[in-house]
C-alpha cells in the first residue's frame, strides 16, 4: 500500500507543472554570466531567484569584487530596461523619483519621470545617499508606485533593485533603517575569490583583450517567459509540515539568546517563497527542507541582529541562522 502511494505521488510530482523551459532559461543566465564572471555562483543563483520571486537584493562586498560588473551582466541578460543609479550624500529624492516641470505651451506643470523608472535598477552605495532619499524608495521598493503631487504612477514589470553597500568604508555613510531592510528579499555577502579563481579571473581578463564585458552577453529572458515562470512558481506545492518547519525556525530568531532582533513575518513569506523558486530551478514542483535550509541565511542576513555581547565576541548572523537551522527538527 506504501509503495502505491509512493508511486502516485512521484507520478504526480514529475506531470503536475512543467518546468523544462524556466530551467534552461536559469542554466542559459548562468552559461552567459560564466562568460565573465568567475565564481560567485551562489551570487548569481540568489540574484536568479529573487528576480522569479519579484524581490530585491542588497549586496555587499568590499570594492573590486565585482558586485556592480554581476548586477550589470545579470540585466543584460533580460529583454529589458535597464538603470544605473550612483548614490552621494547631495542626492534628492527628486534625483530618482523625478520632478514636475512647467510647461510654458500648456501653462500646466509636466511629471518627468527619474531613473527608478526602469525595469532593473542598479543602486551604487545605497548607504551614501542621506534618510530622506533613501526614505523615498520605501514607496517605491514596496508598492512598486511613485506617489508624486498626488499622483501614482505605476512601475513597469518586471522592477527588480539592486543595491550595493560597502561593509568597511563607514565614513560619509547612512545605514539604512530596519524597514528599508526588510524590504529586500536578500542580503547577499560577495566574499574575496579563492587562488584557482583569481587565477582564471585574471586569464578571462587578458584573454578578452581589452573587449568590454557588456558586449559578450545575451539577453535570453524576455518579460512574458518571466512573467509565465512567476506563475509557475507560484503553483510550487509545499506541504504543511514545511510551512510549520519555517514558522519553527523563524519564532525561535525572536527569543534566541544571540539575536537583540529577530526575523518579521515577511521574513517568513521570504522563505516560503525563495524556497519554491530553488525547487523549481531544481526541476521540483515540491518543496523540500534543503530548499528551505538554501533560503534561510540570505533572508536572515539583514533581518536578524545580534546582540552586543555577541557581536563583540565576533559572532556572525550566518553562524547564529545556522545554529538555530541545526537547533530545529528536520520535518520527515
């Protein structure tokens, strides 16, 4: 009788969505960026992931390890728009969001729309812009809108932020509020490149002779083959013994001993749908607690916070996320 349910059930996993195309589509954006990239495979699966779950991504990195050149290349290879934004500490809000101008023909005052009105918009140093600009993304991030004089303009699909931080350079910085924080899906932390891979960076680099990185890419998603792959992660099946295996592990980031803060139920949501986009990729239509373990660390990374004592002893977010993963029972 076991057997039999297991059959149906693995008959049903392998008929009940298809998904050849969304995994020829994420294995063709990585072929492209292997083009120049070297490494960062993780970087470049987390960035695939939150584009199929409509989420935004803070990256930090020390300068030169190519967290602006990956973000940029990630673009290209969509059939879209593409916007570079560089934040200083002069910029305004209307820098971005964009200002009304008057029109002398019409005698009436003309919305010009600013650079956030793009499909993927690259945010350099996001913490060097001061509260007031970086408040004016809220709307934005979150409704995916610009409310201006009373108006509400709507942001074309797909909208996807990419924001970069440098954890070191503090001086001349604004950290960025816990709200904004928890508006991005993922802190992704792009790390220095082991011998192998400074050696095949710097091959790649004089193998190109002098030709420009953009110019080697290929767009090979376009907004209707994104927009069908959404729909189809949205079918992703997740049984309730998952659902309570991130609830779990989530409640127990808020009364853990290490963490001064603990995860939101967006946190949460977070997960649950970063976990169906890593099954999917992986040609699942169903759920598993490695997807689950997968998505935990980089929603985690922005949204805990350690307490003082900890972070002193030179305790990390990850080594704390993967404890309290370690502390719950894997659902069977």
């Amino acid at each position: 009788m076991e057997n039999n349910e297991t059959s149906n059930n693995d008959l049903n996993f392998d008929n009940r969505i298809p998904l050849e195309e969304l995994r020829s589509s994420v294995t063709n954006i990585k072929t492209e960026l292997a083009k120049v990239i070297v490494g960062q495979e993780n970087f470049v699966e987390l960035l695939i992931v939150s584009l199929l779950v409509d989420g935004h991504v803070l990256i930090e990195g020390v300068p030169g390890v190519a967290k602006t050149i990956t973000a940029k290349l990630f673009a290209k290879t969509l059939k879209t728009d593409f916007s570079r934004i560089q934040f200083t500490p002069d910029l305004m809000p209307s820098d971005i969001l964009g200002t009304s101008i008057f029109n002398v023909k019409t005698s009436e005052f003309e919305f010009k729309k600013g650079p956030i009105f793009s499909n993927v918009i690259l945010i350099d140093e996001i913490n060097r812009a001061p509260a007031k600009t970086q408040a004016a993304m809220f709307e934005t991030m979150e409704e995916r809108q610009v409310t201006m004089d009373g108006t509400t303009y709507k942001m074309d699909v797909p909208f996807m932020v990419l924001a970069t931080q440098n954890p070191i350079e503090q001086e001349g910085t604004y950290a960025l509020p816990e709200a904004q924080l928890d508006r991005f899906i993922f802190k992704i932390k792009v790390d220095y490149p082991n011998v192998d891979e400074e050696v095949r960076i710097i091959q790649t680099h004089h193998e190109r002779k002098g030709s420009k990185p953009q110019e080697l890419i290929k767009d090979v998603i376009t907004p209707k083959q994104l927009a069908d792959f959404k729909s189809k992660i949205q079918g992703i099946v997740v049984e309730e013994k998952i659902i309570k295996y991130i609830a779990d592990i989530i409640t127990k980031t808020r009364n853990h001993p290490h963490l001064y803060l603990g995860g939101s139920p967006r946190a949460s949501i977070a997960t649950l749908n970063s976990a169906k986009a890593f099954a999917a990729i992986n040609g699942r239509d169903f759920v598993t607690p490695e997807d689950v373990k997968r998505a935990l660390v980089p929603v985690l990374n922005h949204r805990v916070i350690l307490t003082p004592e900890r972070e002193m002893e030179g305790m990390t977010t990850d080594s704390v996320v993967n404890m309290i993963m370690e502390s719950v029972e894997i659902p069977r």
